[in-house]
C-alpha cells in the first residue's frame, strides 16, 4: 500500500470519528443492572409525577435549599445539565426513559457504585426521594411536570 492510500486511509478513519461524535463502539446502551429485591417493587405514589407540591418540595431538595446535606444541583446542574463530570445529564430523554421507579428510587437510595453518586436514603425519607425523582423527571419533559409514561426497559 502506498504512503498516499495510507494517509487517505487515515483521513477517512478520522473523519468518521469526528462525524460519529467520537464513539467508535454501537450505539446500543449498556443494560441497566437489574434492581436488588428490596426495591423491586418501589414504585412512585399516584400522581406523584404530576404534583406540584411534590415537585415544589423536591425543587428544595434538590437545590439544598431542604436541607444542605443533599444538593443534586451541585452535580447534576441547577437545570439537570451536569456541573461535574460523570454526572447523568437529567434533560436527556435517553437517560430518564431507561430509569424505571424502582430503578430510580434504588439509585438515589443507594448512590452508584465507582461513581460520585453518593448513597442519600441516610439523608432523605422515602417521600423526600419521590419528590425530588419528579422533580427531577421534568427535566427531559422542557420541565414541565410529565407521567414517566416514556419508561422503556
């Protein structure tokens, strides 16, 4: 092969690294970890998504304004656009229509394993988690309040 097809060769390869963002590997997400037994069967109370009371209180928790232990925001970003690295980006459709409730609730009870993701049920009651997993739900909905109906295992 000669120096020219070579160099071309690479110029290819580049420009499609470039134009595919970066990602040389599937676009098939990486399965979520199946949920312990525990939480299982945790789902969100009815019409939690929806309430804006709900929403209101878990605006608080999740600014630090309830309680200055826990603040989200300082991560995930005041609009759910990660401040910090590693953190999931909470307005992405395709992060939050992959959490089910008991996934959701799981991960903000228990934090991430090999992640920044702190454990917060130490810090946070079981209503408190709900309020700000809504809360947090309207970001991949313009944030507006929205059934997470989108919920796509």
């Amino acid at each position: 092969m000669t120096m020219r097809r070579v160099g071309a060769l690479v110029v290819l390869m580049v420009s499609v690294l470039i134009l595919s963002g970066g990602r040389a590997y599937s676009e098939d997400p990486v399965p979520m970890p199946p949920v312990p037994a525990d939480y299982a069967d945790k789902h969100m109370p009815a019409g939690g998504w929806m309430d804006p009371k709900a929403i209101a209180e878990g605006a608080k928790i999740f600014t630090g304004e309830a309680n200055p232990l826990v603040n989200c925001a300082s991560c995930h970003g005041k609009d759910g656009k990660p401040v910090k690295k590693g953190a999931r980006d909470l307005r992405d459709p395709k992060n939050t229509t992959r959490f089910s409730d008991s996934f959701w609730f799981w991960r903000v009870s228990e934090g991430v394993p090999k992640t920044k993701m702190k454990a917060w049920k130490q810090f946070l009651s079981e209503e408190q988690i709900w309020q700000v997993m809504a809360y947090e739900h309207q970001f991949s909905h313009g944030n507006k309040p929205a059934e997470h109906t989108d919920y796509k295992p």
